[in-house]
C-alpha cells in the first residue's frame, strides 16, 4: 500500500529504526531479516532525503529529521492499531488474542495468578505475556505500543493515559524472629539503627524507591546493607540477621506464615501504596482491552 509515493509497510520498519537505533534489534522486533531491514532502511533514507540515522562511534544516532519523526510515526501506527486493526467486537470464549502485561515482581505475586485462574475459566484460548516493568521505563513501554497494559502505582501513572485504580496496599517491617534487639516493640530509633534490606531494579531509568521517599520525607538515611532485584523476597533476605526490611504487607504476612520472621508496624507513616491499572489512549474503545480491563477490576477487588 503506497501513499504519495511511501510504501505504508516501511512505516512499521522506521518506527522501529527510530525506536532502537540499531538495525539488528528493529529487524528482530518485527521479525525481519537484518538485510530486509537494512534494504528497507536505504528506501526509507531514499524518501526521506535523510540519512535518518548515522553512525556515532559503534553506536546509530537520529538525525534532526528522524527525531522530528518519532511521534508522528508512532501516532500513526498506534492510531491505525486502535481504529482500522481493531476487531468491532471480542468474544473472550473464542478469543485467541494475546496480551502483553507490564507487571513488577509484587504484582505477579499478588494479582496476576487470580487474574490468570480467571482467564483461564472465562478465555481459555487468550494468551497472557508477562513482562518485567523495570527493564525499560514503563511510561515508554506503553507509549510505544509494546505492552497491552502497565500495572503499576498511581504516583508512576502517565498522565496521557487512561488508568483504573485496582487496589490499596500499605506496608509492614519484617525483622527475624531471632533479631537481637528487637523482641517486644519497633521503635523509630531501632529502625534508624538496624541495616535495612532495600529492593533496587538495574534500569535505564529506575522508578523511586521506598527509601527515596524516606530521605525526602524525613530528611535522614537508612543504613542500606543489602540490595536486592526484588520485592517478594525481601523477607527471607532478614533472616539469621539482625537486618530489616520494609515490604508490602501482603508479602509479609505470607512470607510469616513460612518463614521465622515478626512483622511489625513501620515507626515512619508511609503513604499507602494505590496499585493502578494503565492502557495507551488510542487503544481505549478496543472491546478486548475494555474487557480485560474490567476483568482486572473485577479480580483486584477479591486480592
């Protein structure tokens, strides 16, 4: 399909381009060839009378042409998903579509096996791919199209974006039942003092910790002696220790029910956590995104 001279599939092959800067990994993304994708690179530049991306030591960079292009590319593609792609109408019974889900390790714990068990009785033939949301930032994930949708805390929300809010959590201290300290109460001071187990995510561009909100907040510093790419383990990091970690109370209160740990209230308030659901805006009268959608709500009421 061609439009004043462009080839529209080449479309599919720039957003790529702009989006990784760096043909091996476009051509991967939309299962091309590297040669393919390197012909469709040379038309591309042809039309365009721009080089679109040049080389910069052993890296591609955009050229001011190809930078100008990211969004209206993207814009395009993701309006001709949502409108001309998009089925009029979903039956989850029939369904065989797949859905890609942005999730952290807490929500794969918590949400995502009652939300699957119901999938699996409502839409047997849908197909769920889960991905970890701190290896790219999410917000980006979900613009560029690559994920269905992003669950995720309300502070992290995309403005742009539709959201639904799911559920509420807040959080508690987890200590082993051995700590030498503490025995009968946590107190401010005994929180200061102990080293803390902290979960921390390697990312381009990581989303704020716990403890960041905890300097800003009271303008002091744990002693952070362990770090881990984790949240749902964090209590079994305490253990034979005289450490603390601070975690969401659901965590904790299973990892008790397993582990020789005691739970305590935190001595500092923290806010409590609202976990929100998000979907790119151009994708928000598609039935099968409103039906999961509400599908989600559904299930985080029971969690």
């Amino acid at each position: 399909m061609r439009f004043n001279k462009l080839d529209l599939n080449l479309l599919v092959v720039l957003n790529a381009l702009l989006t990784e800067c760096n043909i091996s990994r476009a051509a991967e993304k939309i299962y091309l060839s590297q040669s393919a994708t390197s012909s469709a690179l040379a038309r591309l530049r042809d039309y365009f009378n721009d080089e679109l991306l040049v080389s910069a030591g052993r890296q591609l960079v955009l050229t001011p042409r190809a930078k100008e292009l990211v969004e209206p590319v993207r814009e395009v593609l993701m309006r001709i998903d949502s409108t001309i792609a998009t089925q009029p109408q979903f039956d989850p019974a029939t369904e065989t579509r797949t859905f890609t889900i942005l999730v952290s390790d807490y929500t794969m714990a918590v949400l995502v096996p009652p939300l699957l068990e119901a999938l699996y009785r409502q839409a047997p033939g849908v197909r769920v791919s889960l991905r970890h949301q701190y290896d790219r930032q999410p917000a980006d994930v979900l613009e560029q199209g690559d994920a269905d949708f992003l669950v995720i805390p309300s502070q992290y929300l995309a403005k742009e974006h539709p959201s639904a809010v799911l559920f509420e959590e807040d959080y508690l201290c987890v200590t082993w039942e051995g700590h030498s300290r503490i025995q009968d109460k946590l107190t401010f001071d005994d929180y200061l003092s102990c080293g803390h187990v902290i979960p921390t995510f390697a990312s381009a561009n990581p989303l704020p910790t716990l403890d960041g909100w905890f300097i800003e907040s009271y303008d002091v510093k744990r002693r952070v002696e362990v770090t881990a790419p984790t949240m749902t383990g964090l209590p079994s990091l305490v253990v034979g220790t005289d450490r603390i970690a601070t975690v969401h109370r659901r965590i904790a209160l299973r990892a008790q029910e397993a582990l020789p740990i005691r739970v305590w209230e935190p001595p500092p308030r923290i806010p409590r956590l609202v976990q929100s659901l998000q979907w790119h805006r151009h994708r928000n009268n598609d039935p099968a995104i409103r039906w999961l959608r509400d599908l989600f709500v559904d299930v985080a009421r029971g969690v």
